[in-house]
C-alpha cells in the first residue's frame, strides 16, 4: 500500500496555487485544503460581528472556536456558505490584516495540521512548507510575474474584482497585499529552503499540473 504523502504548495496569490492543488488532489484522490479561504473566512465572519480585523484578541477567539467546512470546494464557516462572499476586494484585505496576527496564525496552524496529518492532502497556502508542515513530503512554490498575476486575478471569475475591475486596479492591491504577505512578522510568504520552485508565467496549467506530479511519483518511487 502506497504512502499517502503531505504535499504542500505555497506562493502568492495568482501563481496558480488554486488550480494546481485542486488538479493534483483529483488526480491522486488526496483531500485538497485551501488555507487561504480558513483566514478569508475567519476575516468574512469578524466583519460580519462588525469587528475591525485588527482587533487580535476579538478575531484569534472566532479562528479558534468556528467550525470549518473545506470539503470538496465547500467553504462554511460555521453553517453559513462563504464560498462566494470571500472573493471581494473588501475581504482581500481584511483577510491579509486577519493573517498578520500571531495568536490568529496559531489557532489556524493548529487546525490545518489536524486536517493533513493522517496525510493523502494537497494544502496551499503562503507558509505550509515553512511552518505547517515543515516535513512535507513534496514542497512546491509556484510564482509568476506581477503582471501575469494581476492579469489571472483580473480574469478570475469566482472573484468578484474582476467584474470590471481595472487591470492597474487589480495590479495595485495585488502588490500591496504581496508586501503585506511577505513582511509580516510571523510566518511571512517565503521559499522553503527544499521547495521545488516553478514559475508560471506564460506556462500552460496543464504543464504545471505535470510537472508536479512528475515530483510527486519520484517520491512515491523512491520510497520503495
Ligand atoms: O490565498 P488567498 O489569497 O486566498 O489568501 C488570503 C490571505 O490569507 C492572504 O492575505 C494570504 C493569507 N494566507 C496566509 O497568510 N497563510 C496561508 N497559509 C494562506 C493564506
């Protein structure tokens, strides 16, 4: 009986990180956890309590007692289906403020490796191969050009943005949600050092989605 492996997939947000996970899981009959919706939701719910997203103590209470519901493309926070009204511009960017906080990063870590440590799960986020599961089996990063980024996110239909959405708009809080991503204190979006990195400017997702399962059978292979 083959091993069923960890495999995490971290970059920024357009790489490609969504459409990947979800073909790669498919195709091995892994569970695909996407742990950016648990902090959009997390975000969706402390604005529903009209908090403001910067208050740590009031939001790190709702990531640690809410129940999520990830399965098969559902995302519900606790009964309620947020799988379309996490896709705004408005929680873009309560969901990259949510992210910064220490005590919200934990309780999110903590349930994210319950869901994948029996393992046969395809997680991507910005810290999974970093800090979720360090001992990944398989680490990928994906990255692209900002302007094919912006491009993809402009174009993405499950995104609410993109209905008329200006390209230099779409490009502006992409970048700053990158740079809040990237610098912020705890778990910042950062290559793990054993990290396969694949850039996905002008590439097929097809030829992505090959090339990770190329890297995941050398590992199953190897395993003996
Ligand atoms: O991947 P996404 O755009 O849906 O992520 C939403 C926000 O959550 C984004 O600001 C990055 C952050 N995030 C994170 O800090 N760690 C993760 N593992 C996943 C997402």
């Amino acid at each position: 009986m083959m091993r069923r492996l960890i495999i995490a997939i971290d970059g920024p947000s357009g790489a490609g990180k969504g459409t990947v996970a979800r073909a790669v899981a498919a195709r091995l009959g892994y569970r695909h956890v996407d742990t950016g919706a648990m902090y959009r939701a997390v975000a969706w719910k402390a604005l529903q309590q009209g908090l403001d997203p910067r208050d740590e103590a009031n939001v790190a209470r709702i990531a640690d007692s809410a129940s999520f519901d990830l399965e098969q493309g559902r995302v519900r926070i606790d009964g309620h289906d947020v799988a379309r009204a996490i896709r705004t511009p408005e929680i873009d960017a309560a969901a990259a403020a949510v992210a910064r906080h220490p005590a919200v990063r934990r309780a999110l870590v903590a349930r994210q490796r319950l869901l994948g440590s029996g393992g046969g799960v395809v997680m991507e986020g910005r810290d999974i191969g970093t800090a979720v599961f360090p001992d990944a089996d398989v680490k990928i990063y994906l990255d692209a050009s900002p302007e094919e980024r912006a491009r993809r996110r402009a174009a993405d239909p499950a995104h609410a943005s993109s209905q008329g959405a200006q390209l230099t708009d779409v490009a502006t809080a992409l970048a700053a949600r990158d740079k809040s991503d990237s610098t912020r204190a705890v778990s910042p979006l950062a290559i793990a050092p054993d990290a396969v990195v694949i850039d996905t400017t002008g590439t097929d997702i097809d030829e992505t989605v090959q090339r990770v399962m190329e890297i995941v059978n050398w590992r199953l292979k190897t395993e003996g």
